[in-house]
C-alpha cells in the first residue's frame, strides 16, 4: 500500500465532517475519502447487528477503492463494529470513544462531576460501560443519551438559534451546570454544537471532544508502519453519501468548510 493511498473516513450522516476537518489541519498533506451514510441515520437508535452490517459495507467499499487506513469517525459505529472490523481486515482501523478520560484528568485527582453526551446505542454498549468502571470510583459521571442532536445537524438545523437552545436545554435543563465541570461531546455530530455549549455552561466548565486524539492516534499509526503522506503531497477531501440529494452534498459542503 502506498503512502500516498487515501485514508477512508466514515460516519452515520455527516458528523464524521468534523474528524475530516481535523484531518485536513493536523495532517494536511494526507488525501481523504469521506463517507456518511445519512440514507441510514441515525444509527445511535439501531440496534449493534444493523451497526455492524452498515460499517462492514461501508469499509468493503473503502478497501476496493485501496485506502491505507480507516478511521471509524462514530463512537456508535466503534462501539458496535470496531473489533469486528479489526479482525476482518489487515488495515489499520481507527475507532473513536468518548474522551472521558481527558475530561477525568483535568482534575488533577480532584472528584469530577462530568456529564457524557452521546447517542443512545453508544450508552448502551458494553464498550461505554467498561470506559465509565474505569473512572466513575473517583468522579460523578453522568450519561445523556442526545439523538435529537444528531437530527439537527443532520437536517441543516445547525443556525437556528432557538431550535438549537430548547434541544440542549431539554437534555441538560434538568442539571445543576454551575456544578459540571465538564462535557464529553461522545458523537462527532455534536462537534458542530460547540459554540452553543459554551453559550449553555458556565466559564469554568469544559467542552471536550475526541477528534484531536483520534487524529494524533492516527498520525502515530501510519508513522509507524511509514505510511504518513510526503511533506510535498498535495492533501485532499472527497465527500460521499449514501444520501445522494443536492441538499445533503451541499450541507456537507458547508459543514466541511464552516467557521
């Protein structure tokens, strides 16, 4: 496999875009292929059997077209298929998982209160459940199933202000958040709410996602098997959806290249 092969991307719907985009800054001589599946989002509400069929698909797709590595850019896909997918293929295979940990740390052994926001699926897996035994002795750990998040973005809800506000404050209306300390956002779809979160929390509390680490995860990886693209390669992004309308290759489109 060269080095200079793609690197495929996937997603439920166009979350994933987010991953893409952190892709693009920390490793931007790298060519993507992205691909989200938004005919059959969302999948947070699938059951783990249906998850896994639609990501093996997926990732057969991505290895006809010769990718060097597969990013999973879904906590609920890696969740469900991950190991499954490891085992099937002999490419790298890049999950994703909420960044409780990095919140966790950021107490310096001080007690955490830490709300997970994720999709209900990625909750719901043994996967989750074995991440929160390893921390929830020592902090206050709080999982908030949010798919109407995923809808939003999906429906090119994203600027509408007050759509946007009564969605987080009927998932988070019911906490003290002058007590959190911080926000795991455990969906690369709820990367895109960033700036509403921050208008809903208080200055003190952070908002923590796992794109940066999933990308620095990335880059050691194909380092190490010396597949990084040369310095002088010209980096690039290619959108795709199982979604072939105009106004989802348009929403990407905005999402990829959004402020």
């Amino acid at each position: 496999m060269s080095s200079t092969a793609p690197i495929g991307v996937f997603d439920s719907g166009l979350g994933g875009i987010s991953v893409v985009r952190q892709i693009a800054q920390d490793m931007p001589n790298e060519k993507v292929l992205y691909f989200g599946d938004s005919a059959n989002a969302p999948y947070g509400i699938k059951t783990p059997e249906q998850v896994r069929e639609l990501s093996f698909a997926i990732v057969e797709q991505f290895v006809k077209q010769g990718v060097k590595a597969v990013v999973i850019a879904c906590n609920t896909a890696t969740s469900a298929a991950a190991d499954a997918l490891r085992e099937t293929h002999d490419i790298p295979i890049i999950g994703m998982e909420p960044a409780l940990k990095v919140a966790c740390d950021r107490g310096h052994g001080q007690r955490q209160r830490i709300i997970v926001a994720a999709t209900p699926l990625t909750l719901r897996e043994r996967k989750f459940a074995k991440l929160m035994d390893r921390f929830k002795a020592d902090h206050t750990i709080f999982p908030e199933p949010c798919p109407g998040l995923v809808e939003i973005v999906e429906q090119g809800l994203l600027d509408e202000h007050d759509t946007v506000m009564n969605a987080l404050h009927g998932y988070f209306g019911a906490y003290d958040l002058q007590t959190i300390d911080a926000v795991v956002l455990g969906c690369t779809h709820f990367v895109f709410y960033r700036d509403y979160f921050r208008e809903l929390l208080p200055d003190g509390a952070a908002i923590i996602d796992g794109n940066e680490g999933t990308v620095r995860h990335l880059h050691v990886v194909l380092e190490s098997l010396g597949k990084l693209a040369p310095e002088d390669a010209q980096g690039s992004v290619e959108l795709a959806n199982s979604d072939g309308s105009e106004r989802i290759a348009e929403l990407a489109s905005t999402l990829l290249h959004r402020s």
